[in-house]
C-alpha cells in the first residue's frame, strides 16, 4: 500500500504498485507529491520512490508523436491576400507631373534616383 499526498491536504491510498504506476502515468501523481515513508513515519518527495523514477524514465524515452502536416507548401511573410486596389495609385498619376509636365519626365525623374533610393541604380547595374 502507497499513501501518496497528491496535493496538499489531498491525499490518496493506492493499494497496489500497479495503482501508483498508472496514477504517475495519467498525471495525478507528479514531483510535486509526496509519499508515505512508513520505516521513518515521515513525508518524502515521490521523486525519491523507484517506481516513480522509473516511470518518468520510460515517459522521457518515448518518442514525441510526429506533427501534423504543414497547411501550406511554401511560407511567406508578406500577406496572402491580394493587395488592395487603394494603394495602387492610377496609372495617370505615374505619368504626369502637372500642367508642364513632358511625356519623358516621369521616365527621367525614376532613372536618375529621386528620393531615399538616390544612386541605388548604380550600386546595382554599375
């Protein structure tokens, strides 16, 4: 017989070895119980008892069960959705400056690297 105090003023009779051993098993019984040590009447941690040792050994040993498959084939950070029409200003606002804008401007604006990208043309094709 094992009396095992599951938890604080819980405390559980098991009457045979095979009893502990499946309570270690489903989790009752963990190392935070303690167990009944009848040849010095004192409470020791479970941790200490063979059957407990020995059933977290063989718990550790097992195999972790393999993980589900992935739901996608290829992985992404950007969105998956389709980009909103609302960023993608219209095509009349790319090619005009203004009233005095010339047909080539917009062209040359982009070639020669206005803004935060200024020479990056150049790092890139030399």
């Amino acid at each position: 017989m094992y009396l095992v105090e599951r938890r604080p003023g819980r405390e559980e009779l098991y009457r045979s070895e095979a009893e502990l051993a499946a309570a270690i098993d489903r989790g009752e019984v963990d190392s935070a119980s303690r167990i009944f040590h009848r040849a010095t009447s004192t409470w020791i941690s479970i941790t200490l008892h063979p059957l407990f040792k020995a059933r977290t050994a063989e718990r550790s040993q097992d195999p972790a069960p393999p993980l589900p498959p992935l739901p996608r084939k290829s992985w992404t950070f950007l969105p998956v959705e389709a980009p909103s029409q609302a960023l993608i200003p219209p095509a009349t606002e790319l090619d005009t400056e203004g009233p005095a804008a010339k047909p080539g401007d917009s062209r040359r604006a982009q070639r020669s690297g206005i803004g935060p990208f200024r020479g990056l043309r150049r790092i890139l094709h030399g």
